[in-house]
C-alpha cells in the first residue's frame, strides 16, 4: 500500500478488499452497518448522563 494514498484510492482498494473478501452482497451487508447518523453525539451523551449521578447508578445496579 502506498503511504500516500489519496482518500478515493484508499476507497477503491477497501472496496476491492471487501469485495474480495466478502463478496458483492458481504460488502454490501457491511457497509450497511456504518452510519454517519445526525446530531451531536457527545452534547446529547452529557444531556443523558447529566441525570445520573453515582448514587443513582449504584441503586440501579444494586436493583439488578
């Protein structure tokens, strides 16, 4: 593999290597599974966590 590779070459060879690997419907099948999604990740993990503090995760895993 050459080092510098442009983003469109490094795209080509991980397609023909899954390809090659999987075959058309395996790659495709992989593929799939990426999503970029939407939104900002890390804001709305704080925003989630921001209700919890450790007593209360205590609880809850002391509960299960």
């Amino acid at each position: 593999m050459k080092v510098n590779m442009k983003i469109d070459e490094i795209r080509k060879v991980g397609f023909d290597s899954l390809i090659k690997s999987l075959g058309p419907d395996g790659m495709i099948r992989f593929i799939q599974e990426f999503d970029s999604g939407e939104g900002d990740y890390t804001k709305d993990r704080h925003r989630w966590l921001s209700q919890y503090d450790i007593d209360s995760i205590y609880k809850e895993v002391k509960k299960k």
